[in-house]
C-alpha cells in the first residue's frame, strides 16, 4: 500500500495557490481515478483506493503547511507503512520553473517548512518526494505571500500541464518504480 500526501493549507482562501499544489495533484488523482478524499482522521482528509493495481491512501493533511508531519506521523504509525518505499510526498517548489517536476527518493528539506516538519515528525528523510515547480520569487516580494498568492494565468495553464505531468508521475512510480520516473521526469526539456 501506499501513501500518497500532497501539502498544502486547509480552506477556501488558500485554494489552488502557489502553496497548494500538493492539494492540486491529490484533487486530480482522486477525479481521474474515483477515490473520494473525504474522510476526515488522522488530521487530514484522505481517501482509499485503487491506481492501476495499487493500493493507496490518498491525503491532504489539514494541520496547514507547517505542521504537516503532524498528520503523516500518525497516518504511516496507524498504517505502518515502510517510508522509504511506500510513502510518497508532494509538495511545491519555488527553485522549479512553474510547472517543472523533479523526482528524488529522499533528501533534505531544502528550506521548505512543510517537509522540514515531516522529516523531523518522521525522523527521516528517507522517503519518495514529488516537488512541483511554482518559480522564483521576483524579488522585491515577501516569500509568504508570493507562496499563498495565486498563479497568474499564464503560470496556471503551465501548472496544470505540470499537475497532469506529475500525476502522471505518480503513476510511474507506483508500476515501474522510482528509478524509472526519475529517468522519465527529472528530464531537461529542449526548447
């Protein structure tokens, strides 16, 4: 089984912001496979199911951003899931262009608070982790309120191309493995 968290911050203010694409990617997952993520345990909302023979815990932790290890700890405690091998983070990145993935199998934090509390809830950085590009921010702009502001149109069409990609991704990894979808989608594109 696995579990699969995307992060993000509970409520409608904060919804399809540069923050929430985590929540994002969890929304498309459970449309294009029909697993309602509306169960509410755990401090998260999460929905069981099934992605091409996979067995999965969809999540979207309701602790806001920071605190999200909070719910992962007790999701893979009550499931005792292996963390390396079965539990997959996704979360945004302002060192991606909007819309870029990058695929890793453990790793630091890389100054992102919401992972910074997982590793630390979690004891380990060892886990499987999507980061989904939301670009840098212009400078001059305070980092939170670029990170909760919205996408502007032009980087919404990019981030839903990037969504698609990843969850798509997602797919990868759970029937080829991490190795292959780290070939498949850490890729530099040519222009």
């Amino acid at each position: 089984m696995y579990i699969i968290a995307g992060l993000g911050n509970p409520g409608k203010e904060y919804a399809h912001t540069r923050h929430n694409v985590g929540f994002d990617l969890i929304d498309l997952l459970s449309d294009r496979y029909g697993i309602a993520v509306d169960s509410l345990k755990f401090k998260a909302y999460i929905g069981k199911g099934m992605i091409e023979g996979n067995k999965v815990i969809l999540v979207k932790p309701q602790t806001y951003m920071n605190l999200s290890g909070e719910s992962l700890s007790l999701i893979v405690d009550y499931f005792k899931v292996d963390t390396e091998n079965e539990l997959i983070v996704i979360y945004d990145d302002i060192y991606l262009d909007v819309g870029r993935l990058r695929i890793r199998k453990k790793g630091s934090a890389g100054g992102h608070n919401g992972m910074k509390n997982i590793i630390s809830e979690l004891d380990s950085q060892d886990f499987m982790r999507v980061r989904v590009g939301v670009g840098e921010k212009p400078k001059g702009y305070d980092l939170k309120n670029y990170v909760l502001g919205h996408f502007t149109e032009i980087d919404r069409e990019k981030i839903d191309t990037g969504l698609i990609a990843a969850s798509n991704a997602i797919v990868e990894i759970l029937t080829n493995g991490i190795d292959q979808a780290m070939n498949k989608y850490n890729r530099v594109e040519e222009s």
